[in-house]
C-alpha cells in the first residue's frame, strides 16, 4: 500500500484519537483500550513498510500520548504527591526526554565559552564574576581559604536568601521560554558561561581542587537544576514555535502544562542545594575528601537517575501495565 494512500485511508480515525488526547471526546477505559489496540497496529504497520517516514514518527508519539491518557483514567490510590512525583513527572520527562539533552549540550558549549574566554581573556573573569568578587576570591585564594565566600553570614540566613534567588532564577530560565526559547537559551547562555569562567579562575589560580569540593557540593543539585529548568523553557518555546497538528493556542496550553509540572519537580532540587550551600559546602575543606566525594557523586547519581535513567524505567513498566491490561 502506497503511503499517501495509507495516511488517507486513517487520517479521521488518528484525528479522532488527537481529540480524545486533548480530552475534547471523552472515552471510557475499554475504549481507549481499543483505540491504543488499533494505532499500535497502524504504528507496527508504518514501521515495517515506511520505517523512515514522517507518518512513523507522528504514530509513534500518539500512541505514547494515548497509553499516557489509559494510565490517567485508571484510579490513583497512592496519595498524589507522591504520583505526581513517582510516575506523572517521569512520564512527562520521558516524552520530552530530547529536550533535557538539548539543554544539557547547550549548557556544556555555553560552558567551554566561558573557559575558552577566561583562558585567552584575562580580564574576562573581572567582566563576568565582578572586579570585587575576583579580588575578595583571590585573598580567600592566598589565605588557603578558596571557598571563603560560603562562610559569610549565618547559615539559616544564607540558606533561605540563597534558595529564594536559586528559585527565582530557574523560574525565568523556565517564563523565558515563551519568547520562543530564546530568553531561556540567552539566560541559560549567561549562567553557563559563569560557571565555566569561575571554575577555569581557580585552575588559573591553583585552587580548582579546593574549590570543586566546595562548590560543587550543592553545585550538583543547583546546576543540574538549572538545567532541567532550561529543558523546561525550550519545551514552551517549540510549543509556541512548532504547535504540529494542534492549534497554536492549544499546543501552549499543552506545552505549558507539562513544562510547569517538570519545573516544579526541581524545587526540591534547588531548595537541598540551599540547604547543603549554607550549613555544609562552608565546612568544605574541613570534610574529609571522602565526604566531600561521596556527597557531590551522591548528589549527582540521584538527580541524574531521576531525570536520565527513572522515566524510562516508569515508561517501561506502564506500557507493560498496558499491555498486560488489553491482551
């Protein structure tokens, strides 16, 4: 069967799954069966004659979408939060997963920006972390102190002025996506470029070892964060830029929705990262390394399992759920 053909021949029947997705068509669970039954079979059907089509890939994301609304209409017994965490986020993940690494290669170029620029710029630190804040970091440096900054304040004062302005922060790396992703990329840009410039200073300075078993004690948590909330505002961005077969109106609606709830599962991030930058990272360099190493690897082995290896784990054992539930 020629493909034009095969598109003419389905084309209402997956226009009518898109409605029941976006809930405008309401179905009962044994029609949803019945509905996800007949498009795995069009999916199976695109892959052996089309495998490099277009047609492929659109089935293939509404046949996720549909087993996504199956899940739904099934009754939550655990306490929501808990699901919204346990299954709902990492479900949404997956589904965006290419965006979390877009974000993630753009963190890591922006990044090597910043050292290359420190590197053949040596006033570029001045430019980028503040003429004050590199002398005051180069005296802790000559002190034998590189981490000496953290020690300012009390520490329940730091850890709430530092959480509050990590939240704010993530949330425009995330509201910035509405101008099409832009905003976030420049923001995103901005602080991926300080890390690199910071981090390539005390290598410059002889302190890079001091102060990753500093900073990067709540740095796991904080920048990773970042990140995801970078993933986040490119989700709003394409929703806006490339709305597919929706209404534009309503691929932001969609978009928005599944890029805030991905946001709201970094807050407890970002608040650990508080916690941890202002009761432990000023204790750096008393810690033994073995502590230092095994909170910042511990601290990057959760949150990377949560948001790389988890959502994969959970689409794997809905789908079989599913499966298991209609055969």
């Amino acid at each position: 069967m020629r493909e034009v053909y095969f598109i003419k021949q389905n084309k209402e029947k997956w226009l009518g799954i898109e409605q029941v997705v976006q809930g405008k068509i309401k179905k009962n669970p044994d029609d949803l069966s019945s509905l996800y039954i007949n498009l795995i079979n069009d999916l199976s059907f695109a892959q052996t004659y089309y495998p490099k089509s277009n047609t492929v890939v659109y089935l293939n994301h509404l046949s996720s979408q549909i087993f996504q609304k199956i899940y739904k209409t099934k009754r939550v017994e655990e306490n929501r939060l808990i699901y919204f965490f346990k299954t709902e986020v990492p479900l949404i993940v997956y589904e965006n997963q290419r965006y979390l690494i877009y974000s993630f290669l753009f963190f890591i170029f922006f990044m090597l920006i910043g050292v290359l620029s420190a590197m053949y710029d040596k006033d570029f630190a001045n430019l980028i972390l503040s003429e004050g804040y590199v002398n005051m970091t180069l005296e802790n440096i000559k002190n034998g102190n590189a981490v000496g900054v953290y020690q300012d304040g009390s520490t329940w004062g730091s850890t709430i002025g530092i959480t509050f302005n990590n939240i704010i922060v993530g949330a425009k790396l995330y509201i910035y996506g509405i101008t099409g992703g832009l905003g976030t990329l420049y923001l995103l840009m901005q602080n991926s470029v300080m890390v690199g410039t910071f981090q390539y200073f005390f290598y410059e300075h002889g302190a890079l070892g001091d102060s990753a078993r500093g900073i990067w004690l709540h740095g796991a948590f904080e920048i990773f964060s970042m990140v995801v909330e970078g993933m986040c505002g490119l989700i709003l961005g394409t929703s806006i830029l490339f709305p597919k077969t929706l209404s534009r109106f309503n691929s932001f609606k969609v978009g928005f929705k599944n890029s805030f709830k991905i946001f709201l599962s970094t807050v407890p991030f970002t608040i650990c990262a508080g916690i941890i930058e202002g009761y432990v990272t000023r204790h750096a360099l008393n810690m033994p390394l073995s502590l230092n190493l095994f909170i910042i690897f511990g601290c990057l082995g959760i949150i990377g399992y949560y948001y790389f290896v988890y959502p994969h784990i959970v689409n794997r054992r809905i789908k079989n759920t599913i499966n298991d539930a209609i055969l």
